[in-house]
C-alpha cells in the first residue's frame, strides 16, 4: 500500500505579489496555503514574520486589501486550500460574523484565528491550535470542533526558525491521535527539509512559516524552488 501523501502548508503574509508567491508555492508541491492578515501587535508571530507583517501594513494592507489578496490568489489557485490567519482584534474590529462571511466570499476554505481557543465563540468555523502546554482537556475540545485539521504548535513561544525540531513533538502527536480523529498538522519552528520531513514523519503534515517569508522576499522563483525542497523532503 503506497503511504498517504503527507501535507505540506506554507504560510506567507498578505502583500500585492502574494497571490503570484501562493501560485508558485503550490505548484512547486505546497498543498494549502496559509495567508497572514497582516496585525500590529501578532503575540505568535516571531521577528520574521513581524517584520513582513509591518511591511505590508507599511503598504496599505488592511483588512479589506487582504481580503482582495485572498480573492486574486483564489483565482491563480483553484480548488487548493487557503486558510486565512489572523487576531480577535482585526476580527474584532471589521466585525466577527462579516470577516467571517466576507473571508468564505473572497475563497477562504476555514481560518486560523490564533489567540481564540476553542470553545469560545464556537459559532466561527475555524481550525484551532494545541500545543505542548495544553492539558488533555483541552486537546479534546479542539479536537471536537476544529474545522477539517489540527494546528500543533511545536514549541512554547513564538514562529521562528530553529536549530532543531522540539523534543516535545512527539509527545503532542500520541496525545492528540489519542483524543482527535482529524488530521493533525505540526507548525512553528520548521524551515529545513529535513525538520519538515522529521514532522511529517510523526504527524500527518508540516506547515513552514517564518523561513517561507523569508524565501519568498526573493521572489516566486526562490520561493518555488524552497519549497520543491520540502515536497521532496516530505515525499521521500
């Protein structure tokens, strides 16, 4: 039996070249696209994706414009999932239910709303986190209403390229498949093929953030050829 692909998420940050980044990312091997709604105070973003974050506020994008970059990078990607990301407070401030409703119109498949844990405003569809620290408790009701999969957080603290994958993944993983009947993603702290390949061989895909922002200020070229790297790490 051929093993089940595993998937490969590659988060960048809203910007006008964004939608042609997210065509060359999916076509080099990325299977959903993770789109950060750029925020001024981002509490799990480390300094990588901070500074593109202030860049593309920096350039106007606000929320209504990341939105029309999530409807422009639709077009280029068909049926391929794109998860917005972002804080209560933008959700906050353009209005909980609208965000939600103008984000599914633009062509967001779910969304990822970082500093919202599960069980509060369960009527918002959205895939939830867990992380090492997380009590069993709590892994169970992420688990109980994600939507579609599950964000584990690999480490404690922010995103940000490490030397090493964390030692506390493994132990995350036989938590969550003990509790959860989802598909369980590890994030945060991956940016090499071999981490990206080290994840997915314990989880059921890897999501690479801050070295893919990194990447991708070189262009779709760089970014493609990046991520070609980690499809080739993930599928061997």
């Amino acid at each position: 039996m051929t093993p089940a692909r595993k998937t490969l998420v590659v988060y960048l940050v809203s910007e006008p070249e964004t939608p042609e980044l997210a065509q060359a990312a999916v076509e080099a091997g990325a299977d959903v696209i993770e789109l950060g709604f750029p925020f001024s105070d981002p509490l799990a973003d480390g300094p990588v994706i901070q500074r593109a974050s202030e860049r593309a506020l920096g350039r106007g994008m606000r929320t209504a414009r990341c939105l029309e970059c999530l409807a422009a990078t639709r077009e280029r990607l068909g049926t391929t999932p794109i998860v917005p990301m972002t804080y209560a407070a933008l959700l906050e401030a353009y209005g909980w239910e609208r965000f939600a409703s103008d984000a599914a119109e633009a062509g967001a498949t779910t969304l990822i709303v970082s500093d919202v844990p599960a069980g509060q405003r369960p009527a918002l569809r959205r895939i939830h986190l867990v992380a090492p620290t997380s009590t069993d408790e709590r892994i169970a009701i992420a688990a109980a209403s994600t939507d579609g999969w599950l964000y584990l957080v690999t480490v404690t603290g922010t995103t940000g390229a490490r030397a090493q994958l964390s030692d506390s993944l493994e132990t995350l993983v036989a938590r969550s498949r003990s509790l959860a009947n989802v598909p369980l993603y590890a994030g945060f702290g991956i940016s090499t093929p071999e981490q990206a390949a080290a994840a997915a061989s314990l989880a059921d895909g890897a999501i690479v953030g801050s070295r893919a922002v990194q990447v991708a200020e070189a262009g779709p070229q760089a970014l493609g050829t990046y991520v070609a790297s980690l499809r080739a790490a993930l599928d061997g």
